[in-house]
C-alpha cells in the first residue's frame, strides 16, 4: 500500500506518482521551484537591501567628517597691544600776591604747573612747586595729577602767607636780583588705562 498522505511542512513526498498522469506531481514540482525561486529573490532583495545598509554605513562612517568651523577662514589673530610708552613734557610759572591786608593774612604764594602727556597712554604725575625764603628752607607744595594720553592740564597752586614769609620770599628776591626763585617739577610716578 502507498501512503497518499499529502507532505508535511518541509518534507517532500515519498510516495509514488498519483493515478492521474502526475500532474500532481508537476504541479507540486513547479510549486516547488517557484517557491525556492521566490526565497531566492527574496533573500537577494534582503541581502541588497542589508548589503547596501551597511555598504552606505561604512561609507558614512569612513568619510571625513566636516564642520562649519572647519569649512570657515581662520581667524587673524588680534593684533598686539601696543607697547605703553609714558612721556610728557611741563612748564610753569610762580608769584605771590599780597592782598589788602598782608600782616593780617590776605598775602598768598600761587603758582601753576602745566602737564601736556606726549605718550600713549594715562599717566599719574607727581607734581611739585617750591617758593624761596631767605634763610629758611623753601614753601612747598605737591599733588599727584592724573592726564589721559595725548591730554594737557593745568595744575593751580596757592598757599597762605604770613607776613614774616612774605618777608623771606622779598628778601631772597631782592638778593638775587629780583628773580621769583620759585622752581617747579614734575615727573612720571605711574600710568593708567590702556596704551593706544
């Protein structure tokens, strides 16, 4: 007896050709190879679709990576702060002034000092004026002044005198052919800001 039983999923038949010419058997056997040939088409799409997947993954991965930074010009570097070169010149000049009333106060000592910064940068200038008095050492006075580059100013000076100074300063004035004897001077002590 021939088992007629129909295969199983995944076994082929055993059993010899059915009664009716094998049609069966044709008809099975072109299902069979359309079957296989469609697996075949498939797995070739798959292995495409896979094969190209990763082909592109390995492209993308092995390309140069590019940023807009690296696209960009470089930068040109700031050019250097300048070097600060502090300088400047001053003149000035001295009196005094006796008032209404010099024995009861009114005389003054004045004088001015004026700064012009030649540099390129801020300077702190130490200032200072002198007065003469015969036999005694001189009157003073000092400031520090601040002049921004390429600036001048004027420093004003006055100083109470009693009447014995004033007496000092005629007398060292008439002993010395009647020149004021005041002395100014000025000098670089610091700077400030930044240089241009």
């Amino acid at each position: 007896m021939h088992n007629t039983t129909a295969p199983g999923p995944g076994h082929y038949s055993t059993a010899p050709p059915p009664p009716d010419g094998g049609q069966k058997k044709t008809h099975r056997r072109r299902n069979s190879v359309l079957g296989v040939l469609g697996a075949i088409i498939a797995l070739g799409i798959i292995g495409s679709i896979v094969g190209g997947n990763s082909s592109h993954a390995a492209k993308t991965a092995s390309a140069p990576r590019h940023s807009a930074a690296a696209n960009a010009p470089a930068a040109t570097p700031p050019a250097p702060a300048p070097e600060p070169s502090p300088d400047g010149n001053y003149s000035g000049s001295c009196d005094y002034t006796l008032g209404s009333d010099p024995v009861g106060g009114t005389a003054r000592a004045i004088g001015e000092i004026d700064l012009t910064n030649t540099g390129n940068i801020g300077t702190v200038t130490h200032v200072r004026i002198t007065w003469p008095q015969e036999g005694y050492a001189p009157l003073s006075m000092t400031r520090n002044v601040h002049v921004r580059a390429g600036a001048s100013k004027s420093v004003r000076f006055h100083m109470p005198l009693s009447s014995d100074q004033v007496d000092r300063l005629q007398s060292w004035q008439e002993g010395h052919n009647f020149k004021d004897g005041c002395t100014y001077h000025a000098a670089i002590t610091d700077t400030f800001g930044q240089a241009s």
